[in-house]
C-alpha cells in the first residue's frame, strides 16, 4: 500500500494565512538572522514551501541550535521526545 499524500496533508486550516495578512512576503522575514541559544516560534509562512517543518510541530516553541545552508536547527520538544528540525527562517518568529 502507497502512503496517501504529501507532507501538507491536511493542514487546509492549520496552515492558511488571515485574510489581513496575505500579500507580498517581507523581506526582513525572509533574510532575518538568529543567533544559536535564542527562542524562536514555529509558525508557518504558507505562500513557502521551501524549508517547512511537518505539520504536528506548528506552534511550537524551540530554541535554536545552529546553522545548515540557509536554514536553521531548532531543538523542539514533541512530548517526551527531544527532536530537531531544519527550518527556514520564513517559518520562525523571535520570542
């Protein structure tokens, strides 16, 4: 048996933009820089496929860990589990 869908299965709700803020896609979220130690919200840009994380870790928090390429390693907890995730700077908001 083949899996059924992709990574964005099921997320018509969880990761679709308020109506206020669809549009263009600042910059200075794009290019923005962290520093290793700092907490950093997932939270996902949904016009960007590039660099997101599966969806059972949207709304977490993390802290970030270092670099790989453009993207960042994020230490999240997912219930007992310590994990790590590669994401795009788009997908992190600074807490």
């Amino acid at each position: 048996m083949q899996r059924k869908g992709g990574n964005r299965r099921k997320t018509r709700s969880i990761m679709r933009k308020n109506i206020r803020e669809r549009g263009k896609i600042s910059l200075t979220k794009y290019f923005q820089e962290l520093e290793e130690g700092q907490q950093v919200l997932l939270k996902a840009e949904p016009a960007i496929q590039n660099g997101m994380y599966f969806r059972r870790f949207h709304g977490n928090v993390g802290k970030v860990v270092g670099k790989r390429g453009r993207c960042y390693e994020v230490a999240i907890k997912d219930q007992n589990k310590d994990k790590t995730v590669i994401v795009h700077p788009v997908h992190l908001r600074k807490c």
